[in-house]
C-alpha cells in the first residue's frame, strides 16, 4: 500500500499566483481531509470530504481557497491568488470512516513558500 | 463545535523518566480519541487511540486513559528514550461516523539523554 499520496512535496510561488495541491487518498477510504500546518496557528482542519461530498468547509480561510474532490481517487485544494500569509505545509489525510476505523493517514505534506 | 485544550506546549524529561501529556475537551458526545505522534519534518502518525467506552488502553511503553465524566483525557509515556523525542497531538472526534477531529496545539516532547 503507497499510502496517501501528496504532489508536489515542495512548492515555491510567487504572490498572486495559483497554486493546486494535489493528493490520491488511501484505496477504499471513505473520508478526505485537508489541513494545514504552521507554528503560529498549529494542525488546522481546512475542509474535509465523505463519499466524495464536502461535509465541512468552515476551516477555509477565505474565498481565495478551493476544494474538489471529483472522485474516490483524487483532491485537489486550489488558492487563487496565493499570498505569501499561505506559506505554510499543508496535508492530506484519510480514513476509512465508520465501523472501518476512525484512524487518519497522513501523506508527505506539501511545503508551500508564497514569495 | 468542539474545543481541545492541550498541556503543555513543552515538555523536556530525562532518558528513562515518565512524561504525562493532558488534554480537555468540551463536546460531550465525542466519541474518539486518537493520539498523534509528529517528528521533526515528517508527517503526523497515530501512536494509540482510545474510544469513549473504555477507560484505559495500554500498548508497550504508552498509555492512554479517559475521563468522560471530567472530559479529559492524558498519554502517558514510560521509560522514556530520546527516540520519543516529537510533538505529540491529542485530537477528540464528533459522533457521527463521518465526523471531524479536533485537534489540540500540540506538546513539544525533548527527551535528554
């Protein structure tokens, strides 16, 4: 099992550009979720997905940040335009959900450095 | 929504010695509590969860026990090693079976040789 997968591992952009974050989740996991890390405000709980379906968005900063998850397989987290306030690593997760078990998988993370 | 509170920030022990790690939370009908293990530049990684209905769970060096009625909850780290050195995050999940977890601020771990 690969685990949960997350590209790129490191992006370096400029302000004011898109940027699209990328993660295949865990073959069978039934929830998707979104974090993002820092040392001022620690592990937080951007968007997370059931079944494909967004349940809980309230985490997203604001309306420069976007979330899709068109099928079992694939997410993205979009921010456009992107400022340098969003430099932080931001991770995937999964679990399987229900009577499968609550545990989440991490992926590599994607370090993100808005210049 | 849910609140958890984690202490300390920091913790430094010596090699060998015990390190107790505490967390609260506010929502009475969660269910789950996981405990996360993240070291320098790596990915957080479950180290032992306990779920509402057992007070104790207990896995070789690390243990976990509940209080539903206090609503807290503390790992408890024995014997210790400097390989114990990361941040350990406690997290508490809503009741639903696809429900969020919240997680608490982290505790730095230092174990000095």
């Amino acid at each position: 099992d690969a685990g949960v997968i997350q590209s790129p591992r490191h992006e370096v952009t400029e302000m004011g550009q898109e940027v699209t974050l990328r993660c295949k989740p865990i073959s069978g996991h039934n929830s998707l979720f979104w974090y993002r890390q820092t040392m001022m405000r620690g592990l937080e709980l951007l968007i997370y997905f059931n079944n494909n379906v967004p349940i809980d968005d309230s985490g997203m900063p604001e309306d420069r940040f976007s979330a899709k998850m068109p099928n079992a397989s694939f997410s993205t987290l979009k921010i456009q335009p992107s400022e340098p306030r969003d430099s932080a690593v931001y991770f995937c997760a999964s679990s399987l959900g229900g009577q499968g078990g609550y545990e989440q998988y991490f992926g590599p993370g994607t370090r993100l450095t808005v210049t | 929504g849910e609140n958890v509170e984690q202490h300390p920030s920091t913790l430094s022990v010596q090699e060998g010695d015990s390190a107790v790690i505490k967390c609260t939370y506010s929502d009475s009908a969660s269910n789950y509590f996981p405990w996360y293990k993240q070291e320098l530049g790596k990915r957080p990684q479950l180290i032992i969860d306990i779920r509402s209905n057992v007070g104790e769970k207990k896995d070789q060096r690390i243990a976990v026990t509940l209080n539903k009625t206090a609503k807290h909850f503390s790992l408890h780290i024995t014997e210790t090693q400097p390989e114990d050195s990361a941040v350990y995050f406690c997290a508490a999940k809503e009741s639903t079976n696809a429900g969020k977890s919240t997680f608490g601020d982290g505790t730095t771990l230092t174990v000095k040789p």
